[in-house]
C-alpha cells in the first residue's frame, strides 16, 4: 500500500492509517486499523454518524475479505448495506488483508454520487472512521473518530487532520448546548449556596434552596448529554483529556448535594451528619464546577496560555 495513495493521515495516536487519491474520477482509499475485527470509514455524516455514506470490511479467518457499501440511517446506527435499502453498491474495486494484528481494507469508488444512499467526495470532504475487535456487521466499535479528505494541494502537504469549516460549525453548535446548562447549572449552585449561608432569616429560604439544588442536578444531567454527543460527533473518544474527568467527578458531587439535603429530613437521626456532608458536597460541586468551566474554555482554545 505504500506509495499508491498521494495522501494519507495517521489517526488514534497511529493505530489508524486513512489513505487517498483524489486525482481522478474515482475515489480510490484504504483504511488500515489496529485490529484483528472489522474497519469503517464513512463520508460526509450530517450528525455523529446519521447520513454517513460508509465502507465497512473485515477479513475471514479463511484470509477472504468481506467489504461492504453501506449507509447509516441514524446518529448512532444503524448502518444497513445500501442494497438492503433499495440503493445499489457503489463499490468498483475491493480488497482486504490482515498481518501482525493490524486489518486493512481498500476499495474504489466513483467521486459523484449515483443514488440517494452515496455521497459525493472532494474535494473536500469530512470523514469518520471506526474500528472494532470483532467481525461482526452489528458489533460495537471499541474506537472512532473523525478527519477530512482533501486533494493535496500545490505546497504537497494534506490537511486531513484538520477539521472542516462544516464540522467545525457542527461542533460549535453541540458546544453551546453542552456549555450553557453546565454554566446556568454552576449559576443555581451557587445561588443555593449564598441562600443557605446568608438568607436564613427568611422563613421561605428552605423552599428557594431545594429548587435551586434539583435545578443545578437536571442542568448537570443535560449538560453532560450534550457533552457526550459531542465527542461522538468529534473523537469518539471518551475520557480522553483532563476535562471529562474532572466534568465526571463534578456531575457526581452534583448529584450527591441535592440527595444528601433530600436524606436529611428522611433519616433524621443521621440529620447531623448528613448536613455536614451536603455542606461540605456542596462547596466541592461549586468549586469542581469552575475548575470544569476553567478547563472546558481552554479546550475550545477561548482560554490561551
């Protein structure tokens, strides 16, 4: 395979090797993976993987390769052959090997789009890829991810890894929803804070505290939904940078804060206890929560150091 495509992009810290020619009529790709189980690329997805135009091989223990042109029909599947949907196989060529663990499969293709089930490719396009341990068509993949094809250009040098203006400002669009319930949740946390510390000599305190606290919890939760269909529709890779994990610990003081305050008039021999663990659960949501915020604006690159 070396040498045959003009451009290429190492993917999944090198466990994933995309390979093209845009020159002529045709796409002619490869798509190798870290894996004795099935590989995918899919082009052009409208969301995550819903509208995907994917190719998805494996190779037989009897060394024969099975490759398939396939289309998905959802965000997260499924992903029928495009001959089951009506469409017809795109595919010109096809081929499959595997050595040393590592699954490679290549295919041609024209570049227009012949029915409602193809996508057209270049000269720029968004791609996803993913890979499983396993041979089969249903199984879950264990990695995927994103790139961009794209036609090399006068100074020789591919942008494939680089994200396109399309996905760029799909991303963009998942971010807002994921940033502000965290933000409006981090804002009811504290306001349920300064209420039980300054506003107790108002007799309604008690019924603007536990609003605010179930406010902050059901915010976190959507929050966190959004964060996920997020880094399925970028890496899709979960905890993969500082920030997941810390958003993770913070999702749990959260929820722990509200269900301690919630236990304190239920088992109300513990009430002393429990109040000191809703404080003290309280302050490490609030204090996570920023430190989640903080962290969060440097991975969108809106905080530089």
């Amino acid at each position: 395979m070396a040498g045959e495509y003009e451009s290429s992009v190492v993917l999944d810290d090198g466990k994933v090797i995309v390979s093209w020619n845009l020159a002529s009529e045709n796409l002619e790709a490869a798509i190798s993976a870290n894996t004795a189980g099935w590989v995918s690329i899919g082009f052009d997805p409208v969301d995550v993987m819903d509208g995907a135009d994917m190719v998805i091989g494996w190779v037989n223990t009897d060394g024969a390769a099975t490759i398939l042109d396939c289309f998905a029909t959802g965000s997260f599947g499924p992903h029928p052959a495009d001959t089951d949907l009506g469409g017809k196989d795109a595919l010109t060529a096809r081929s499959g090997s595997q050595k040393d663990g590592i699954t490679t499969i290549e295919f041609s293709r024209p570049r227009t789009a012949g029915d409602d089930f193809d996508k057209a490719v270049g000269p720029v396009t968004n791609f996803i890829w993913a890979y499983s341990e396993t041979d089969g068509f249903n199984d879950y993949h264990i990695k995927a991810g994103y790139g961009v094809l794209e036609a090399t250009g006068d100074s020789g040098a591919s942008k494939a890894g680089e994200l396109s203006k399309t996905t760029r400002n799909r991303v963009l669009a998942l971010i807002v929803p994921h940033a502000l319930p965290l933000v409006l949740s981090f804002i009811c946390m504290l306001a349920g804070m300064l209420v039980a510390r300054y506003g107790k000599k108002n007799k309604k305190w008690l019924s603007i505290h536990k609003p605010l606290g179930y406010s902050a919890a059901g915010l976190a939760l959507i929050g966190l939904a959004m964060g996920v269909r997020l880094v399925l529709a970028t890496s899709g890779i979960h905890f993969r940078v500082p920030h997941a994990f810390l958003g993770a610990f913070t999702l749990l003081s959260v929820f722990a804060t509200p269900a301690l305050g919630r236990a304190m008039f239920v088992f109300k021999k513990k009430a002393k206890l429990l109040r000191k663990l809703h404080r003290i659960f309280g302050r490490i949501a609030i204090i996570c929560m920023a430190l989640t915020i903080f962290s969060g604006l440097i991975l969108a690159g809106i905080i530089k150091f």
